[in-house]
C-alpha cells in the first residue's frame, strides 16, 4: 500500500514572511540568512545587501525567541526611571539607549513614580522578560527588591544616587554637596533667610539627600542654627506643588528672601506664581532650582540651578552595562560624573 505524502500546512497570511523567504528572495541559504541576522559581520558586504533587500522586500521580523532561547540570552536590557515627565530623566535613558543600541540591545523601559511598592512591581514584571542586564534611577530599594534582583544574578547598574555600597556597579553624583554651593552663592549676594522648600515622597532619595545638605550648609553658618524648612510629604513633585511652596514660605516665613528648591520643576512653578503675585524676582525674592531641566534656562528670569550631566550617567551606565553583559570586569564600579553650579538671572 503506497504511503500517502503529507500535506504541508499553508502558511495563514498573518504569520508573515518565513526565513526561507528571505533566503530564496536574496538567492542565499537559510544558514547564510541565520548566520547574517546573528553576527552580520560574517557575510561579505554584497551578500549582506542582498539580505537587507530580501528582509525589506518581504517584510521579514526575525523571530528572537528562538534565538534567545537558544543563547539563553535575550539581547535586552530594563531601565528603570521614576518618571518619563522629567527631561532629565529622558536625556539619561537618551544617552543610555544610545550605547545599548549600538551594542545591540533593545531596552524595555519601566516608571516607579518614586513608589518602593511599585518599583518592586515593575522590577518583577520585567525580570519576567529575561533582560540581560538592568539600569536603575535610584539606588534606594525595598528588601524585596533587592532580593529580586540578587536573585536574577545579571548585571545591575543603579543611577544618579552615589552610594558607597551599590548592588553592583553606579553612576551618580552627590545630592548634598551642591547645596552648599547654592548657600554659598546665596550668602555672597547678601541673602540672609534663606528657606529650604522641597516635596519628600517616600522612595526620592534625591529630595532627602538634597534637604540634608543644605540643613548643613545652614548650619556651618553659626547665624543659623535652625535651618527654616517648608517641606510637603508624598504629594506631586510638580509646578503646582512649586506654587503651594512659595505661598507657604511667604506666609510662614514672610521675611524670606531667598528659596531654594529640592528640583527645577518646583521652582520653576514657584518663579511663575510669583510673577503672578507681582512678586520681584530676584530682587524681593531669589530662588534656585536642581537639575538645569530645559525649561530652568527658557524662564524669564532665567533659574539658577545645579547641572547635572543627565545624558553623560546614561551613556557612563550604559558601557557599564555593556561590559559586564560581555563578562569583563569593570575598571570602575562607581563613577561620579560631578555637577555644577549654573548662575543665572533668579538668584
């Protein structure tokens, strides 16, 4: 009795093109097409334009989990940030997805909103994707994320907070000396009540370490043994939160004549309500911000602020990343990129 020959299943339109479509578009084998997609390196550049062609002309999407699964890697890596509101923190995952692309690595991003329990969750949630490597804003965790990422045993890189101890490799910068360079401007310009203003949310190490600094910078000035502080608790860092802060220091402290806030957005929210109270600036009131977001420098007039080399921790944490991925042993496992101090027209 003849065996009947089976019947290949046709392919359903929506699966999209094959690699043997590729291959018999671009006049190669399959094995030249595999080889080009892992390493393209190893095809001759005439045969590299050929694949490109085919890839183009068939509208091919290489499947990686295939390949992921049989590298056990994934080629890619999770960054983790507090917000995407915040420019500085895009031009950080700029520069540290301009490094991860050129090493070939695709990036899942993920938002905390300063949030512990839900940096927790993001973590979780994208570990479950395998990355090969994670970039973290923040160098403050819950137990249980540290545990997590212990556990993953992949390369971690933690970001704009300078610890001594980080997981495993940081970039960042002080967030309390700065404020001595801001008092120290203050002073020199004849500023004398000089008032802290910042939102502490649970998880921003940033604002605390930002607070703690000028409480002692203040005090190394024997004038001010009691650092005048108008602090809100776990509500939005935002310009709205900058204008309840100036209302507060105005009437709280009614002879201030300067406000230093925790970041720029703050005081940039607080510089635009004065305006609107006809309140002089910096004449009657100075006010300085932290971070030189673009927006520090558009204000009329424009902040005084600290700079931060936003983009420079990202591309810094990126060949970080890179190298440990690639298992050789970083030269430096905490780098402080620095910072610097802006003068402009608002105080």
């Amino acid at each position: 009795m003849e065996k009947e020959t089976p019947q290949r299943r046709p392919r359903r339109k929506s699966e999209g093109a094959t690699m043997a479509d590729v291959a018999r578009a671009a006049n190669v084998s399959m094995q030249t097409v595999s080889r080009f997609l892992r390493a393209p390196d190893t095809v001759t550049e005439k045969t590299a334009e050929a694949i490109r062609a085919a890839i183009a002309g068939t509208h091919y999407v290489h499947n990686l989990t295939a390949s992921h699964l049989a590298s056990q890697r994934s080629h890619t890596v999770a960054a983790i940030i507090p917000t995407i509101a915040a420019s500085v923190f895009a031009d950080t995952i700029q520069g540290f997805s301009e490094v991860l692309d050129a090493g070939g690595y695709q990036i899942f991003l993920g938002a905390t909103n300063y949030d512990l329990d839900m940096e927790e969750k993001v973590i979780r949630g994208l570990l479950g994707r395998r990355p090969d490597g994670i970039f973290i804003v923040g160098a403050r965790h819950s137990r249980q994320t540290t545990a997590l990422l212990k556990r993953a045993a992949i390369p971690v890189v933690e970001g704009w907070d300078l610890v001594q101890d980080p997981l495993d490799g940081v970039v960042g910068f002080s967030n309390r000396e700065p404020m001595g360079l801001l008092v120290e401007h203050l002073t020199r310009r004849g500023r004398r009540r000089i008032v802290f203003c910042g939102v502490m949310t649970r998880g921003d190490t940033r604002a605390e370490e930002r607070r703690a600094g000028f409480v002692e910078a203040m005090q190394a000035l024997s004038a001010h043994p009691q650092p005048m502080l108008v602090v809100e608790h776990d509500r939005g860092a935002d310009m709205d939160a900058g204008a309840r802060l100036l209302e507060r220091a105005l009437k709280e402290i009614p002879d201030a004549d300067a406000l230093v806030f925790s970041s720029d957005i703050l005081a940039s929210g607080a510089l635009l309500a004065s305006q609107r109270k006809g309140i002089a600036v910096p004449e009657r009131l100075a006010i300085t911000g932290f971070g030189d977001f673009e927006l520090a420098r558009h204000l009329n007039p424009a902040l005084t602020t600290i700079r931060i080399p936003a983009g420079e921790i990202g591309r810094r944490a990126g060949k970080m990343l890179l190298s440990a991925m690639s298992g050789q042993l970083a030269a430096e496992k905490r780098i402080d990129v620095g910072y610097e101090l802006v003068i402009r027209q608002s105080a």
